[in-house]
C-alpha cells in the first residue's frame, strides 16, 4: 500500500494510491482508516511531507564504499545523528542552498517509518515496529561538516530533509536499488543489502537509547556517488518499488 499527504484547494488531506489514482482516507494511518470515495488525480495536487515526525535518525557510514570516498573510517557501532523536522520538505519542493555554505551535497537514502512506540527492542522482533519504508535525501552541507567535524550544523538547515513521496507498507527493504540523479545523470547507484548495519540491528541499536514513536523517521546511510549541488539543479531520488523523490535547487527561499 501507498501512502501520501497531499493538499487540494489549501486543504490538506490523506490518501492511499490505487490504480494510479488516489483515493481519500479518514482516520490515522497508524490504525484502522477509512477509504472515501473522493478520487484525485497524481497531476491535480500538491504532494506534503508523507509523515510529520518528532525526530529523524540518520545512519552515518553505513555503506563502506560511502565512507572510503569521503576518507572516513569505519564504526564498529552504528554512528547516528539527528536532524530537526523543521528540516523536511515534501517531492516537488526547494532545497535552499544556504549562502554560509559552498558546497551542498545530496544523499540518497532509504528511510524507515516507525509504526509504534518502540524502547528496547531485539533485531528479531523490530519489523513489528516498521510502519513502512519512503525515499529520502540527507542534503549537507559538506564544507561546513568537513571544517567543524560535526554533523549538526550541516545537517540541520531548512530544506535538508526531502521525503516521500509516500509510505510504502509490506515492503521487503532487504534487496532495494537507490539511485540519486542530478539533472537526470545518474550519481548513485547503491543497493540497500550492501548496508552494513542492517535495518533491525540499526533500529534497534537506536531504540535502546531513545525512545522512537509512530511516524519517526529512521534514514539508513547513502551508497556511494555523494557530491554537490548547484542553482538550478533538480534531483532525484529513486528507490525499488516506492518510487521517485524530486527536489528543485535554489539559492534564493
């Protein structure tokens, strides 16, 4: 199933994706909701953030070839960070390119959404705590992360966290292909089981020091291919079976 929030004459609302239409639901998506009768066509609406979060997770270096091209060594633990929600824009929206910053880069990355409060976790049982899986990119800003060796500066501006377009439930995130393009060029090319902290040792690794709650967000590390963004530039997030994040790049809110 496919999930989305969109917005239709100011309003704004919930669906799910049918036959390449969406159909309208009441109710929360974390429970038993209501499909409607009122259809909307893909092309008639402004697509929202697919999920309002009270914090994003990221997973740093969580590909081998991703740390080797910034000249980054491995972890023997998960290295995690956060990024505000105030950072989340939807599909189709701007990445404003701070004028602090010169080089912009975008990551491309699968995100899990937590579907119920989760604390203390094992591997084996975290997908009772997945809600579903969406498309994200963890835009950075690299030189600032490279002078003050941190990440929450550069990780932090508004606009840097694209997500959606929709939430996907009963997805096998095992074997998925992630491909980021840039004005249409391919930059990455990765695949989710090239991951070297899996889905359930990650979460659960994070639900053991905070406490994760329906509609959080989890981003699981971007492949390899990272690199800068421009004025002007459209990207592209595209993962097996979810579909494709696009984003627009200004320097100008």
């Amino acid at each position: 199933m496919k999930i989305l929030r969109f917005k239709t004459d100011k309003v704004e609302k919930k669906g799910i994706l049918v036959d390449g239409k969406i159909r309208r639901i009441f109710g929360s998506i974390f429970s038993d909701f209501q499909v409607s009768d009122e259809i909307y066509e893909l092309d008639k609406i402004d697509f929202l953030p697919p999920i309002l979060p009270s914090k994003i997770i990221c997973a740093g270096r969580n590909y081998s070839e991703h740390a080797e091209e910034l000249g980054n060594k491995l972890t023997e633990e998960p290295l995690i960070f956060l990024k505000p929600p105030t950072a989340i824009i939807a599909h189709n929206r701007t990445i404003i390119k701070p004028s602090v910053s010169e080089r912009v880069d975008y990551e491309g990355e699968l995100a899990v959404i937590i579907g119920k409060r989760c604390k203390n976790i094992p591997p084996e049982q975290i997908y009772q705590y997945i809600f579903g899986y969406t498309c994200f990119n963890d835009i950075t800003a690299r030189d600032i992360q490279k002078k003050e060796n941190k990440f929450t500066r550069a990780k932090s501006f508004d606009t840097f966290a694209p997500i959606g377009p929709f939430i996907v439930t009963d997805l096998n995130a095992e074997n998925l292909n992630i491909k980021t393009r840039v004005n249409y060029k391919l930059m990455q090319n990765g695949n989710t089981k090239n991951m070297i902290f899996k889905i359930p040792f990650l979460i659960s690794f994070i639900s053991k020091i905070m406490t994760l709650l329906p509609g959080d967000v989890v981003a699981t590390g971007t492949p390899s291919g990272v690199g800068p963004l421009s004025h002007g530039d459209m990207v592209e997030v595209e993962i097996d079976n979810i579909g494709i994040l696009k984003n627009f790049v200004n320097t100008v809110e």
